[in-house]
C-alpha cells in the first residue's frame, strides 16, 4: 500500500510476540502471514509510526483458536488497552471483553496497583458487566450492567490486510490514517520469548488419574509432600435413567451439568492424600490424611482423556484463561444423583437435612468421608449422594473417556489440583 497524506501508520508481521521486551518473535513477510491467516494459524500483526519506539498496537490472530486479541501500547509502552474478540459466527467477531488502564503519570509502571481499570465483559445476547476499579485493585469495585447494542458487540471479519487501526482515536491520529506495508521486517527475535503471547487457555483437568494412583507424589503450595494413598470406595449410585445429574441439591435447582452414562449401578470413590505437617499446639509432627477428590466409576477401564462437563448453553469458545464451566454452590456442597429424578431427590435431601439423620441406612461410617447424604427415590430407585467441597462458588466437573470415547468416570475436585511432584 502506498504511503499517502495523514498519518502513516506501518505494519509488520510475526510469528509471535514478546511481551516482556515488546519486540516480535519470529518476524515474517506479510505473505507468510498471509498463508498463517488461511491456515488458521497464529500470528501477529504490529502497528506502528515510523520513528515512534513503543507500537501503537499489535493483535494476535488464531482463526483455529476462534480468538483475535488486542493490545493498544502508549508512548511509555505500557499497555492501555486489551480487547478480547472471539468468533462464534462465519463472518462476525464478539467483543468479548475490554479492559482499560489508566495512569497517573509517565512513572507509574505498567499494570500498577494504583492504576485505575475498567472492565467491560459482554455476553453474547446482549448484557453486559462493567465493572470499575477508580483507585486500582487496592481500591473499592464496582459493578453494574448494560445493554449493548449489536453493532457495538459485534465486528465483522475482516479480509487479510484489512483491519482497521482500532487505536486511532485513543492516539489521536491525524487523519486519513494510511496503512502501509514496513518497508523491512521489524526487529525482532527468533528466540523463544519467556513471555510470549498467547491465545487463552480455558482451565486443564490436571493429573487427574494420579489422584488415584497409590504411591504418586504430589505437591503444593502449602504442602510439599504429598503422597496419594489407596483411593477409599464410598457405597454406589443408581442411575436407572442412563443420565447422570451434578450440582448443588442446596438451591432447588438443577442439575445444570449432565452426563449421559448406561443405566445402572456404579461405585463411588474418594481420592486421597497423605501428608505430615507439624503441629504448633503440641509441637509434634503429625501425619495427616484428606479426601482430593470424588470420583463415580462407570468402568474399570483407563481414561485416555478427560474433559469438561458442560450445560447445552455453554459455548467453550468463550472461555478465557484458565476459566472453566461448572456448578456453583453457595453450600460448599455438590451431589452426583440420576438427573431424571433429581427433583423428587432434591425434597428427600431436603427432609433428610432438617431432620438430622443425613444417612439414614449408615452407609458412610468413615470419618474421612466427604460423602454427607444419601437419598433414593422408592419407585424408580434413583439415588442422590450429596459431598462436601472445600468452599463456595464454581466446582467443575471433569469426564472420563476411553480410547473409543466412552464414559469410564466422572470427578470432582474436592480442594485445588496438586501438581505431581519432581522425580
């Protein structure tokens, strides 16, 4: 493209991007993004004024990750904007999300404490959650919605080449803005970069086999050494309708996630972990042992993978990193129960909590047990086994599928995911 009046904005392309040095990684000619672009492949595009040493902009393209991201840079390098764009349709892009950073002045480092941020996170039928942070994440939040309308939600694909400079009225440019080809390659590095850009990530299930495997050591924060112990079997779960129901039985609601299994009855387990610590009261190391996880078998056979649970209405291209769809609680409690009877096992969890006698056959004597309640439906024979998690709010939900993509097992994390630890 040629250079014409205005402002003169050049582009260059990359494999990749470096976030901490902000330099590109891998640069490449723009017929090599090009056939990126149609592969579907990552790649970035860097926009900048000749003779300017921050970009205005760059935006990270994934067509095979259904992601568009963009940073928008000011004259200090930091960053001012990110803008979130998924594309759930052919030709159109959702923006998703848009976050904003204000500085006080050109010595507040980027992302600072202080910095004021405004998130704006849309949904796409609509509404939107804006959120406000005036003083930075030290400082009091808050939230409202909006309605948005579909022009401001939505972006239409552009072609290759064609995408506008979004940032041209948060820099004020001139106008026309004329974008141009860089007569070189920006600088760069083919150097794997320590932080390099990324499209998000939803959240992974983790070692998830390893918390069942007696014997595997394990890690965390709090804890360095952990070692798995012979998972604990916890009665079984009849699920007469082939169609297997997780979610609070707190709300009376539910269940919002479902996974089909073959009718019958199936073992449950609870995964666990043993650990010393030493004991300030009486100044004495103790050894300890906890539930990680619960666990209903459908087969004996191995999983060859594992995946996330989700509702009919649940989209994973919307996910961000690290996010993940589960149920919610407000109880710290979850329950596996025959999802076509839940209702009428709901009322029996119901009775049995106000009337103190939660398992009324004695089937869960073990004092380690996460597994609280146990109801059944007398005509169908559908049962609910209710368990405790560590705390409120989301829990997901993670399905267990052999090699021909069959069921074997449905887990739920009672606390975080250990990591394995070094050999």
């Amino acid at each position: 493209m040629e250079r014409g009046s205005g402002t003169v904005v050049e582009v260059g392309y990359a494999e990749g991007w470096d976030l901490a040095t902000r330099t590109p990684w891998r640069p490449m000619s723009a017929e090599a993004a090009r056939e990126r672009d149609a592969a579907g492949l990552p790649y970035v595009a860097e926009h900048r004024i000749p003779g300017r040493e921050a970009p205005l902009e760059v935006r990270l393209v994934s067509w095979q990750q259904h992601h568009v991201g963009l940073w928008i840079y000011d004259e200090c390098g930091r960053r001012t904007h990110e803008v979130d764009y998924r594309l759930l349709e052919a030709d159109r892009l959702l923006t998703r999300q848009t976050r904003i950073w204000a500085y006080a002045g050109p010595e507040v480092p980027e992302f600072d404490e202080r910095a004021s941020r405004t998130t704006v996170t849309l949904k796409p039928e609509g509404r939107a959650r804006v959120s406000r942070e005036p003083q930075g994440s030290k400082g009091g939040m808050s939230t409202t919605t909006a309605e948005i309308t579909e022009d401001q939600r939505w972006l239409k694909r552009p072609d290759f080449g064609g995408w506008p400079v979004f940032s041209r009225k948060v820099h004020e440019l001139t106008e026309p803005v004329n974008v141009c080809e860089a007569a070189g390659a920006h600088q760069g590095s083919d150097a794997e970069p320590a932080d390099r850009w990324r499209a998000p990530r939803p959240g992974q299930p983790g070692p998830l086999d390893e918390l069942f495997r007696p014997g595997t050591r394990m890690t965390t924060s709090y804890q360095p050494e952990m070692t798995v112990v012979e998972p604990v079997r916890s009665g079984t779960l009849n699920v007469p309708s082939g169609l297997l129901g997780i979610d609070c039985p707190l709300d009376g609601r539910g269940p919002r996630l479902t996974v089909a299994v073959p009718p019958g009855e199936y073992p449950l387990e609870e995964a666990r972990i043993s650990f010393g610590y030493d004991c300030m009261y009486d100044q004495r190391w103790v050894d300890r042992t906890e539930t990680t996880a619960v666990r209903l078998c459908v087969s004996e056979t191995p999983a060859a993978s594992w995946e996330m649970a989700m509702a009919p209405e649940d989209d994973p291209r919307l996910l961000g990193e690290g996010e993940v769809y589960c149920f919610s609680t407000d109880g710290a409690t979850g329950a596996f129960a025959d999802a076509r009877e839940w209702g009428a096992l709901q009322q029996l969890f119901d009775r049995a909590m106000a009337g103190g006698d939660p398992d009324p056959d004695g089937a869960d004597a073990d004092p380690l047990s996460m597994f609280l309640v146990r109801t059944r439906e007398p005509a169908s024979g559908a049962e609910l086994a209710a368990f405790a998690v560590s705390s409120d709010g989301g829990h997901p939900v993670w399905v267990g599928r052999s090699a021909d993509g069959d069921v074997v097992g449905v887990v739920v994390l009672v606390d975080g995911m250990p990591a394995l630890a070094a050999p």
